[in-house]
C-alpha cells in the first residue's frame, strides 16, 4: 500500500500537488491557502478517477471475482456478498476478518467506526501537513515526501482495517461503491449491510481531515522557525 501511494503521488505531484483526496484538499484550502474555487474540480477529478479506476478494474478482473463468488458461494446482492463488495466499497467491521453475520456485525457500531475513520483521516492529516511543511526542519528532502505520505497511509491501514477497512478518503469509498452498485451489488453497495457509509467513510474523514490539520496548525507549526531548511 505504501509503494502504491508513494508511486501516485511522484506520478501526480508536479502538476497538481498529488491531491488525490477530498478530505486533504478541503483542509489545505482552510489552511494552507489552496484557492476554495479549485476545490470542487478537484474533487470532481478524484471522484472521477476513483470510478474508472474502479471500471478498469473489473473489466480486467470480473472472472476472478465471479469465480471467487462462485466457490464462496456469494450471491451478489445478496446478504455475505460484502466479502466480494469490499474489494470496491469499505465495510465495518472488516468482513474478511469478522465475517457478515449479525454477530459480527454487533462487534463494531457505527459510532466506533465513525470514530475508527475520524481517527485515521486526522492522523493521515496531521502528518501530510507536517511532511509538506516548508516550515518544519525535520521534513523529508526533495521528492522523498512521496514515500513518507505512503509509509504514513500504510500505517494508519494497520491500525484501523479490522474494524473499517480503513476508508480514509470519500473518493476511494464513494466512486467503487458506486460502481459495485451498479454492477450488480445494489443495497450492499449502497447504503451498506450495517448502513452508515455517509457519515462514516463520507462525512468523518472530512471532519477529522480538518481536525488533525489544525492540531498541526495550531500546535506544532507555531513553534517551528520562519525560514525552515533554508536556515540550514
């Protein structure tokens, strides 16, 4: 996971500062002076990626996923398809590990994965801001941010898959999810088994985003000297 986040944001960083998610572009618009009109494109365009990476995806794999849901004996649409759903939408808890029967899903409310999400996404957050922070001596040099961003991503998926699948980013969520929908998942896909893929994989990475910038803002970046590396 990290090779993959460090690799997108090398391929993207240079034209547009490798905003690949909603929740990050929102909160470097209310803290970093990213311009508030470019937002929407910006999140139309992550969205938009995220749905015909999703198509792509499943042109080039949908035997396997068919043969999958065929030796598990998954009906797609039907209850327990989330165990092959999730390959596009996020699910808590994490059916490959919980399972997708009522207890299982009693093992994680929706508050604590709310709550799962809100944390993630302002850890995700406070680091980005601290890693890109001209400001911040300790940063990492030159292009090699791109692979810190992915460590920090593949940390925060450690901690918070089993109960969420660790969402992070409402594009990533909303745009597979949607896709699924349509190909034949429906109500599994959208709203969800347990519900709630609004509020936690849409709203709370968006909440905390703002959150973990700001405690950075706030708290560390106050601190740290004007110049940054250049004093050194």
């Amino acid at each position: 996971m990290a090779v993959v986040w460090g690799v997108a944001t090398y391929a993207t960083g240079a034209l547009s500062g490798a905003h690949m998610n909603p929740a990050v572009s929102i909160a470097m618009a209310a803290y970093r002076g990213f311009p508030w009109r470019k937002v929407p494109a910006f999140v139309a365009s992550q969205l938009l990626g995220a749905i015909v990476g999703a198509l792509l995806l499943y042109s080039l794999f949908c035997g396997f996923i068919a043969q999958y849901e065929s030796d598990k004996g998954i009906t797609r649409g039907a209850p327990g398809s989330e165990l092959s759903a999730m390959m596009y939408g996020e699910y808590f808890p994490n059916p490959a590990t919980a399972g997708t029967t009522p207890e299982a899903y009693a093992t994680v409310s929706r508050l604590q994965a709310f709550a799962g999400e809100m944390v993630g996404t302002a850890f995700l957050a406070f680091f980005i801001f601290a890693l890109v922070d001209t400001r911040n001596p300790s940063r990492p040099m030159g292009t090699s941010v791109a692979t810190f961003i992915g460590l920090t991503v593949s940390i925060v998926i450690s901690i918070v898959a089993p109960l969420t699948q660790a969402g992070l980013n409402p594009a990533r969520d909303f745009g597979p999810r949607l896709v699924s929908y349509f190909l034949g998942w429906g109500p599994i896909a959208i709203p969800g088994a347990g519900g709630g893929f609004l509020d936690v994989y849409i709203v709370a990475p968006i909440v905390r985003a703002m959150v973990g910038a700001g405690a950075y803002e706030l708290l560390i970046r106050p601190g740290l000297p004007e110049s940054g590396l250049q004093a050194q």
